[in-house]
C-alpha cells in the first residue's frame, strides 16, 4: 500500500492507539518505510513498554481509556530515563486549548487526525535525527566521565571524589538559589573537574612528598588541559569555566589565570569551596582525614588569607550544619 522509502533514518517506533485498526495503519505506514513498530492498546501498556524496550520515538493517540495520550506524554517527560525521548501526539480533536495542553505535556510535535502520512513521515524523521544527535552527545558525555573515574581511580585516597563533588556541589549551588543550568553545569563539572589530570604522569600525581616547582607547574596545567578536552561539547559551554577556574584565588594567588574576586565565575567559587573541603575530609598518605570541625575552621583561615569566597562559604557552612550527619558519612565511607 505504501512506497518503500530509501530514507536512511531508522529507529523504533512505539504506537499506542485504542483503535486497532489505527494501529495497524500506522504500523504499515512506518514499516515501509524502514522503522521498527511496536504497537499497544493504550498508554499504560505504553509506558509499560518503555521500561523494557529502546525506544527512538513514541506515537500517542490523545483519546484512549484508562489514561490518555497527554497523561502519558507527561509522565514520559516527567521520567529521566525517558524524557529526551520524542512525543507526537494524534487526536481528532481541533480545540486551540487542546494543543496548549499537549505543549504543557510536553509533547515535541501535534498532529490532527486524519494523518496525513507524508507530513507524519516528515516530523517523524525530523525528531528521529534530533534524538539521535541528542544520543550521540549522551555517549560523549559518558566518555568524558567514565575517562574522569578513570583517572580518578588511579590514586585509591581520591575514591569517591568525583560523586561527592557532583552531589556536593549542585546541592550548594540549589542553596545559593543558582540557576538550573548552573546547577547542572557544577553536577557535570564535579565529576570532569580534574580530567586534565590525564596529561598529569602518574610519578608527579600520584608522588606522596613534596613537589618540585617543575613538577607544581606540570600539575597547574591540568585545569588548561581539561577545558581544552571538554571544549568540544557545545552541552559543555557552562562547565568550562568552573574545569578552567576552580583553581583560582579570590586575592588573584590562584592558577591558572590569576584571576581575583568576582572575575572568579560564581560555579567555578561553589566547586571550589566542596573541593577544598573533600580534599580536608578524606585521608591522604601525607595527612590523615580532618573532622568536619576542623576542615571548617582550616577553611576559615584560609579565607581570612583571601582564598576562599566568604558569602559561598557561610552558606556552605549553614547547608552542612543542616546535613552534618550525612556529611559526616560521607566522609567516613571516603576514608575507608
């Protein structure tokens, strides 16, 4: 019935539709063209099958039984396992509030019925080379992480750095009322902070005495070196300035640019603060781990020296008096 396409897109559809016979011309419509079809009756048996199955994109009739298509399409959107997942939603229903409510679900694209398949195949392609774009810098991200644990897991006194510093840093950030893109730029960054490391050798960064000046100047060339690995992801762009920065000093004594006070970008001052007081609170082979009273008055010293951002670090202060417990598990785990 329908002309095979020579279209190279693929991908896994999912259709859910009460109407069999809806379903079945769906079905045949995309497989013609070369897209996988898994087809239910409803949106429960939907979301059901997103648990289960890779799915590339999800076709949603608006009226079924038992939930409808917009319910579906937020819980889909609602979900982080499935909300980049694309949505197009297909009713009969024409009403202006109609297609309000299916962009307050959050469904990426509306369609009326009856479909008119040339236009379906259209938006269908379109949001299927956006999903996969969007899964191509989803593997690059998880490169760039799992090589930051890599290095990482190459001095056992740093086990856990990475995570502590994720969760530490956008819970400050969430406190300090930061924006969600900075939030999710200090989360991203805690984990990539130190991936310059890579270029660090393994004689100098894992060394357990003192530094020579040649071999200081090495190690101050990671926060480049990282900014320099992360540059190409555009997704990236907020974290670059806390992987460059989270080094620097607010008197200007910091690396690797010598910048001072509020030239110091705010996400690059929050990582910096969560660092500093991990790096006091867990066990090193040249000093044991401090207890979270004494890394905080050691923290309160090295800002009367004009280190630290005294603002950010009062409001730290008060967010692990507020979780001292948890932060003192943390620290007990990281020092076993």
């Amino acid at each position: 019935m329908f002309a095979k396409s020579h279209q190279a897109i693929t991908g896994t559809i999912l259709v859910a539709d009460d109407h069999g016979a809806n379903r079945e011309l769906m079905e045949e419509l995309l497989t013609a063209h070369g897209f996988k079809v898994v087809c239910v009756p409803d949106g429960i048996a939907a979301l059901a099958e997103l648990t289960g199955t890779p799915i590339d994109l999800v076709i949603l009739d608006v009226m079924m039984p038992r939930m409808t298509g917009f319910e579906v399409c937020e819980r889909i959107k609602a979900n982080p396992d499935t909300y980049l997942v694309p949505v197009i939603l297909i009713t009969a229903l024409s009403g202006k509030q109609d297609r309000i409510d299916g962009i307050k679900a959050g469904a990426d694209d509306f369609l009326p019925r009856p479909v008119d398949p040339t236009e379906l195949l259209a938006r269908v392609r379109s949001l299927l080379r956006l999903k996969f774009r969007t899964d191509e810098l989803e593997r690059a991200e998880s490169v760039l992480f799992t090589l930051a644990r890599s290095i990482e897991g190459k001095d056992p006194y740093t086990h856990g750095h990475c995570e502590r510093l994720a969760e530490y840093s956008a819970s400050l950030g969430q406190h300090l009322g930061l924006s969600e893109e900075e939030i999710i730029a200090l989360r991203r960054a805690g984990v990539v902070h130190d991936i310059g490391k890579i270029a660090v050798p393994d004689a100098i960064l894992l060394k357990p005495g003192r530094l020579t000046p040649e071999e200081w100047t090495i190690i101050q060339e990671h926060t480049v070196v990282g900014e320099r690995i992360c540059a190409p992801l555009k997704s990236f762009r907020h974290v670059l300035p806390i992987v460059r920065h989270h080094h620097e000093k607010l008197n200007g004594s910091g690396y690797p640019d010598g910048l001072r006070g509020d030239a110091i970008p705010i996400t690059a001052r929050v990582l910096q603060i969560v660092d500093v007081f991990d790096a006091l609170t867990t066990e090193r082979p040249y000093k044991k781990a401090f207890s979270l009273r004494e890394a905080l008055q050691t923290m309160k010293e090295e800002i009367a020296k004009g280190w630290w951002d005294p603002h950010i670090f009062a409001q730290f202060e008060q967010l692990v008096g507020s979780r001292a417990a948890d932060f003192r598990a943390k620290g007990a785990t990281a020092a076993q």
